[in-house]
C-alpha cells in the first residue's frame, strides 16, 4: 500500500459512508420537510437522526468505528419510522403512493449490509 490507499477509509468503509449519504439527503430532501409538515415529534426526532447521520459519516472519515454503529443505528429507525408514520399514525405518503415504505427499507438494509461489511472488515485489520 502506498501512502494515499492508508490515507482514505477501506472501501468497504467508503461504501457505508456512501449510503449513509444517499440516506442523508434523503432525510434533508424529503424526510425533514414531511416531518415539519406532519408535526409532531418528527420535527424534533428526523432532524436528531440526521444529525447522527453527519456525526457517523465524520466519524468514519476520523478512522472511528462508532460512524458504523450510528449508520446501524439510523438503519433501524428507518425500519421502523414508515410503519409508525404511515400504518400507526395514520398518515398517508406525500405523494400518496402506497409502497414508498419500500425505499427507505432498502437504504436501511443497504446501511445494514455495508456497516457490518466493514466491521467485519475493521475486525480483520
């Protein structure tokens, strides 16, 4: 290896860092302004998330494996934040298409698959 590969993270921590950012945006683009619509404690608990999102993707670029467990940890609230929306609260999609629980479910099961590559990968080192 030379001195610009020990310079950047692992790939496989470079992947996790990538869909912590698509999942980043998603939430500044999408979740954050639904969440101010609706009102309630989304207002306060999707920007909190986010937050974690920006502190894990630092934290992954200082070398510190708890960047993976706040990815982990977002991934589980992204399980778990469109049932308590949209079948527990009752409140229909923006958009009212039925399935777009679908799409943060993959991104958080993408964050899944790439945070535990790449702790398995930080264990190895």
């Amino acid at each position: 290896m030379n001195k610009e590969d020990k310079a950047l993270p692992s790939i496989y921590t470079q992947a996790a860092i990538a869909v912590m950012l698509i999942q980043l945006v998603h939430k500044i683009v999408r979740e954050i302004p639904g969440a101010i619509k609706i009102g309630g404690p989304g207002t306060v608990v999707v920007p909190i998330f986010a937050g974690l999102l920006v502190i894990g993707i630092i934290l992954l670029f200082l070398r510190n494996r708890w960047g993976l467990i706040l990815g982990m940890l977002d991934g589980a609230f992204m399980i778990f934040q469109p049932v308590f929306v949209h079948i527990i609260l009752a409140h229909p999609d923006q958009n009212g298409i039925w399935w777009y629980p679908v799409f943060p479910w993959i991104q958080a099961i993408l964050i899944f698959y790439f945070c535990s590559i790449a702790w398995k990968n930080w264990q190895s080192r």
